[in-house]
C-alpha cells in the first residue's frame, strides 16, 4: 500500500486539502462518534497540517501541529483522525511518529502536550507519552491530557 504524507501549514493547503481534512474530522469526530462540537475553533490557521493519502488518493489520515500557546503552553498535537478503512494497518502509528518527527526538525526536541480520549492512552502510551492529570469530560467524551517529554 501506497501512502503519500504531508505537512503544510494552513496558508499553504489548497482548497481540496482543507475541505480533505475537515471532512474526514467530522466523520470521525461528529459521525462515527455522535458528538456534536465546534471542530472550526479558529486555531487551523495557526496550525501545520499533517496528512496522508492512499494510493488512491483519498484522504487515510490527518492531524494537525499548534505551535506553543494556542492550546498548551508547549507544542501540542490535535484532531488525530484515521479514516475507518484504514485503522488496523499502523497508519495511526505512523502518524504520530511523522507528528513528533516534523516538531522535532521545526521545533526541536521539546515537550508535546496533547488532550487525549481516555480509550486511547495506551496507544499515545506506546509513543512516550504520559498522562499528567486527572480524566475529565471534553464534548462528553472520557480525555486525559498526556505529555511527551522528549529525548533530553
């Protein structure tokens, strides 16, 4: 199996990439997890965008980069989304692995916040990530936020 990855900041992605990303989010987010929430927050445009497509040319698999401040005081990585058809086959994996790549050559090795849903703590587990608080309701749905310290 083919998989092209990119990572664009906003001002870079063509019409088709953005309308890509946004749609497989709601499919995920909003569809296949019935929770109604506000995925165009304002912090896109301040983000890259890290994402794949299959042979095919369908969007796999996406997730986006803020820069520190917009949402943790550190780097933090967000709207971790893999399209149904593609989970069982590592692209999640890979995903985060190119996520913490890119931060490391645009950032340096630094820490990454991210906010997780409490049914994937160990997949970010096996990533380096550690959870550093309590469970809490985000949409109705269980998250833990979760810190990857780096290499230091």
């Amino acid at each position: 199996m083919h998989i092209e990855w990119q990572v664009k900041p906003y001002s870079d992605l063509s019409l088709n990439e953005l309308y890509d990303i946004i749609a497989l989010r709601l499919k995920v987010f909003v569809v296949e997890q019935d929770c109604v929430y506000q995925d165009l927050d304002g912090k896109d445009k301040k983000c890259y965008h890290l994402f794949c497509r299959d042979g095919k040319g369908n969007l796999s698999a996406t997730a986006r980069i803020l820069h520190p401040g917009i949402s943790y005081p550190e780097v933090s990585i967000g709207r971790v989304a893999v399209d149904e058809s593609m989970r069982g086959k590592a692209i999640g994996y890979e995903l985060i692995k190119k996520c913490k790549e890119f931060i490391v050559e645009e950032f340096g090795d630094v820490s990454i916040s991210i906010s997780a849903q409490k049914h994937l703590e160990h997949f970010y587990e096996t990533h380096e990530f550690k959870s550093v608080g309590k469970e809490y309701l985000e949409d109705g749905i269980p998250h833990v936020e979760m810190k990857y310290t780096g290499k230091k």
